[in-house]
C-alpha cells in the first residue's frame, strides 16, 4: 500500500503548522490496527494538514493516499478517512464573498476544485452497501461531491428503503439533500418531504426537514416542530462516539471533545438538530423564534441548550423582534443545569444593546457571583485561564458592554488585580461619565502593561477624551506609537505638551503613526498646516486613515478637494478608500453629486462599508442614498453575516448601522 508515499517532497509543503514531514506517518496511523494510533493520526490531521477547513497543498498531494486506503477492503479506520476526504473535498463551505478575492484563497478554492476531481474520478458507490454502519453512515457526504448526481441520488434512495441504521438514514438524507442543493432537483426534494411526513423516527423526519430547508427554506412544514424535536432528543440510541473509534481507546481530543459534547445528552445521534433545523429555516425569522422560545422552555437540559445555540444563530446572523427570545434566554441563568447556565451567559455577551431586556436577571447573576469567595487571588467573576491574562465572566461582559453602573464597581476591581483580567479597558470605555473616577483609578497601575492591555487601556482614555489628560504623562513617557497618538488627539487641547512630540512624528518613517500624529496635531491645536501632511500620506499604505482623518477637518480641508477626488475612482485600491475620499470630500465641500454614486458602490461592494458611510448621511447626501437606507431598514438579514466568518461585533455593529439609517432618515423628513 501507498506506493510512492515516500517518494513525494513533503518537507518542501507546508500545513497549518510548518513543513508536512509528518504526514506520511500520519497517512499510515490512519489505517493502524492500534485504534488509538489510528485517532492520534485522525486528530493531528484535522489540526495541522485540514486545519479548520483549510485545504493546503499537502493536503491535496494526501488525496489519492486516502482515496486508495479507503478502498482497501479491510482496512480499519476507513469511516474516518472518509469524512476527512467529505471535509477535504466540501467546496461548499468555501463561498466567494467580499474580501474573499486575494490570491491565497483563490489557490486554496482550486486546490478544493483539484481534490473534488480526485475523489469524483474514483468509484466509491460500493462502499454506500458496505458491512461496516459506520462507514456507510460516512459514505453519503462524499458520495455526494460526485459528477454523476442522478445516478448518486437513485443509489441513496435506493439504499435509504432498504437501510436500517439510524444513523446510515440520516446520513442518506444529508446526502439527498446536498444534491438537491446543487441540481434543485425536484423529485428528491418531493422524496425528503415525503420522509419528514410519513419518517417512523422523530430525528430522520428532522433530518428529511433539515435538508427540504437547505434547497428552500420556504417548503419546510413548521406546524409541531417544536414537538418533533423533542421526541428525536427522547430517541434511545446507544452512546455515540467518534467515527473509526470504540470506548477503549487512549485519550484523544477528538473523541474527549465528542464525548464533552455529548454528556448527559439522551439521544447523542440528535446534538445540534434544533439549531440545524432552525438554521436551516433562514428568512423564517417569526417560525424560528416561535419554535426556539418553545424548546428553550423545555425541562431537558438537552433540548434548552440545543435553543441557546439555535439562538445565537437566528440573533446574530437575523434582523427582527428577538426581544421575547432573549427574556427568556436571560430566565436560563437560573436554570438547574450549570451547562446550560454558562451556555446562556456566553450566549448573551456579544448582544449589546439588544440585552437591555435582561439587565436585571443578568445583574442578580453578577451579584451572585460577586458573593462567592474569591479562588487564587481571583474574584468568581473571572475566568481562569491557562495562560495570563484571565478573563471576565459573561454575566460582567454583558452589563458592562450596555454602560450599566452595577458592572462598574467589579470593573474598577479589576485594576486593582496583580493578574489583571483581559479586556477590562475596553469594558471601562463604556462608562465615559465615570471618566475622572476611572482615570484616576488606572493611573497607578498604566505603567508598562503588555501590549494588548495598554491598547485597552488606550480604548478608554480615548472614550473620555478630554477627561483623561491626567494620563497625558503616562502617554508621552514611552516612544510614541499610533494608539498614543490617537489618545492624544483625543484628549485635545489637554494634551499641548505633546505637540513636539507629534509634529516629529508626522514626518517618520512611521506612516501609520504619521498620520495619527497628524490628525492629534489638529484635534490640539486647530491648524490646518496638518492637511499637506494627511494628504501626503492618502496615496500610501495608511491612505484610508489619512482620508478619515481629513474628513475630521471637514471645510477647513477644502483646498485639498481636487486632489482627494481623484481617489474617487481608485478600483485597485478596494472598496474602502474610494469610500472613504468621497466621505472626506463630503464633508470638506458638500459635493453630493459626486460622492452619492461612490459611496452606493461601497455600499453594493462590501457591506462593511456602510456603518461608516450611514454615519456620514445628512442634508442632500440624505435624498441620494435614501434608497439604500430603507433598502437595509426592510433587509431581514444582518449586514455583517457570513456563512464562513463570524465577528463579535456583528449583533451590536448592525444594530447601530439600523439606528444611523433612522436617523437619517428621520433627519430628512423633519
């Protein structure tokens, strides 16, 4: 077996971690009669050469290797490669989005096309009947990556009426449902609904639904969801574990984590289906919260915990009334289960200001902790960490992201910690009225911090503004970098002693900080001598912080008009500095005519454009963008949503590019 395998220059490639040495062992350890070698392999090549998702060229040089031992008969372990080659070959989960064109990822979406090619060019369809459940319940998601789609489909409905295995049916499902996906083919979709209707089982008839959504969300039945997905989590099933792997092999961190998953689940063949179902509903928005708001009241620690995951994707990636939801998701902080608890917590913490409506529940669950005694030199409202810094509770994240006075006092503890927890500057900037308490707090403690730490600390010096020129010191004590710089400006006329120190700067090596002590200089001091310097900079690699920076001088920049226009139409240069020339040009000379159809193309081109360009909407720019204003009011879905990214800020992000878009337009009609 694997002929050549030593022949191939795996040092010359890399994975996720360095040169590919090791995956030749690691090709062999796949298929070792040791079943805990056969996971230690498993593991480390899903963490290094398919490292989350990631397709690298040792990965597609692994290809024909996996291919040839799972079509050794025999061979143990075969379940396993499988789903690692479905993982390898799934293109889907690749989507070209926006900023998704550079060069890299380009390669790596061929290198998937490449490996698709691969695993379509060999006959795998025999192994859909294999003795093996565990390999037949594996086999569907790579059969389904295959050129002959009719002919897949007829072998998965062929083999789902004779299939007895819960798992080998849902997995046909899948299957049916990923070709349905790619051809619309309406027979099989015909076929799936028929399966959530007349399905003996409560999971496969999820499962059929879970797939009719995925090709249009708008055929799925929602009437008794709900119900359904309780009985499939009351489905016995033996204990489920990791592909290729029994109760009696050696520690792993695939299996831990799936064992983890699956403690005290009753049906682990059903994790994950509520929010797999809901997800899958999109656009349903009212139907989805309807059924999660049912299932987070139910007894099952299973079921409730499954809503709170459901939850956080209809919330973060939907627009709608989720008030109602999140109450009720709040009431779980005292639900008798600690895991479902802690799930509710961390699932409110990036929500601001949309949990308002839990500031109550939420406070008493910080008071609860704040009661308990401390551990290690730590407060309960931590969490340890293995490595310095600890972090903070969920339950003080969320109180103090909406500004609320009860968080404060934990906040101000926290400076006074030998370990200090992360992210307690960024926290304390939420409180700009406490701005000279808080200040005079940190001055004590803001010499050499590492460097995360002092950006935080700058995050609230900057939110205070003038507030904090107590600190202006502190800021010129070390070399000036741009966080300084930008505290200073924000301190303002404060911060004078500093103007030395910036004018050097504004003529560095330093682009970025040349422009930070450009825009401090004016902040300071008012003097438009700072606008050759910004404009200097516009054509560099710190051209779109410049261009910021000259939209703050707003008219006093107007000499600089003409030549800010030209970057106007700059398509090498992205999305984001033509957007931000006609934002700057706007503000300078009010040039709507010129900067409307810009600023709609960023918009258009990349959505993250529009919290800044919303900012910048008054007066006649109001009437030429209003289209889109009310476009984005009546979009169900979340600006900043993608089905390959995620960011913390998106709930509170889109929610305040909703509450510009009113604003102008209330702005407009007054």
């Amino acid at each position: 077996m694997y002929d050549g395998l030593d022949a191939i220059d795996w040092a010359s490639m890399q994975h996720a971690y360095g040169p590919a040495v090791e995956v030749p062992d690691l090709l062999r350890g796949l298929v070792d009669a040791d079943p805990a070698v056969r996971e230690e392999s498993l593991d480390a090549m899903y963490h290094g050469v398919h490292h989350q998702g990631d397709v690298y060229d040792c990965t597609l040089a692994a290809v024909p290797f996996l291919l040839e031992a799972l079509t050794t008969p025999g061979l143990p372990g075969r379940d396993g490669i499988a789903e690692l080659l479905a993982g390898i070959g799934a293109a889907e989960s690749w989507p070209f989005e926006d900023g998704d064109d550079d060069e890299d990822f380009r390669a790596m979406v061929a290198r998937i096309g490449q490996a698709r090619r691969l695993i379509a060019g060999t006959d795998l369809r025999g192994l859909a009947a294999d003795p093996d459940p565990r390999l037949r319940a594996a086999m569907p998601p790579l059969l389904a990556i295959g050129g002959d789609d009719a002919g897949t489909a007829e072998l998965f409905l062929r083999r789902f009426g004779a299939e007895t295995d819960g798992d080998v049916r849902r997995a046909l499902l899948d299957g049916l449902g990923r070709i349905a996906v790619r051809t619309g083919d309406r027979g099989i979709v015909a076929h799936l609904l028929g399966v959530a209707a007349a399905a003996p089982e409560a999971s496969a008839a999820a499962a059929a639904r879970i797939a009719v959504a995925r090709v249009d969300p708008t055929l799925v039945p929602v009437d008794g969801v709900a119900g359904l997905l309780e009985r499939a989590y009351a489905e016995e099933a033996a204990p489920a574990e990791p592909a290729g792997f029994t109760t009696n092999t050696l520690t792993g961190t695939v299996r831990v984590m799936m064992e983890q998953a699956n403690e005290g689940r009753r049906a682990p063949h059903a994790a994950r289906l509520v929010d797999r179902l809901t997800d899958a509903l999109g656009p349903r928005v009212a139907e989805r919260t309807a059924i999660l708001q049912e299932l987070l009241r139910s007894p099952h620690a299973d079921v409730a915990g499954d809503a709170l995951f459901g939850a956080v994707k209809l919330v973060e990636g939907w627009r709608g009334e989720h008030a109602g939801l999140i109450r009720l998701i709040g009431g779980r902080l005292s639900h008798p289960d600690p895991r479902v608890v802690g799930n509710a917590a961390v699932t409110l913490r990036y929500w601001a200001p949309l949990t308002a409506v839990v500031a109550e529940p939420v406070a008493a669950a910080l008071a609860a902790l704040d009661a308990r005694p401390w551990r290690d030199g730590l407060p309960a409202w931590t969490v340890p960490s293995r490595s310095d810094p600890p972090g903070l509770h969920p339950a003080l994240e969320v109180l103090a992201r909406l500004g609320d006075e009860r968080a404060l006092p934990s906040l101000l503890t926290t400076l006074e910690l030998a370990r200090r927890p992360r992210d307690s500057g960024y926290l304390l900037a939420r409180y700009p009225q406490h701005a000279e308490r808080i200040v005079a707090a940190m001055l004590p403690v803001l010499p050499p911090r590492p460097a995360a730490e002092r950006r935080g600390f700058h995050a609230a010096l900057q939110a205070f503004g003038a507030a904090a020129a107590a600190a202006v010191p502190w800021l010129l004590a070390a070399p000036l970098d741009d966080d300084a710089a930008t505290t200073l400006g924000r301190i303002g006329p404060g911060a004078a002693e500093a103007v030395p120190a910036l004018r050097a700067a504004t003529t560095g090596d330093d682009a970025q900080l040349a422009v930070a002590a450009a825009g401090a200089l004016w902040r300071i001091e008012g003097s438009p001598d700072v606008l050759p310097l910004l404009a200097a900079r516009i054509d560099g690699a710190y051209g779109g912080s410049a261009l910021r920076e000259i939209a703050g001088l707003g008219s006093a920049a107007a000499d600089a008009a003409p030549y800010v226009a030209t970057f106007l139409d700059a398509p090498d240069r992205g999305w984001w500095l033509p957007m931000r020339a006609a934002v700057a040009l706007w503000r300078m000379i009010g040039d709507a005519e010129r900067t409307a159809p810009v600023l709609t193309a960023a918009w258009h081109g990349n959505p993250h454009t529009r919290n800044e360009i919303a900012a910048a909407v008054a007066g006649p720019l109001t009437a030429a963008l209003a289209p889109l204003l009310r476009a984005e009011l009546a979009d169900p879905r979340r600006h900043g949503a993608r089905e390959t990214g995620w960011s913390s800020a998106q709930v509170t992000d889109d929610e305040r590019l909703l509450a510009a878009c009113r604003t102008a337009l209330d702005g407009a009609s007054a």
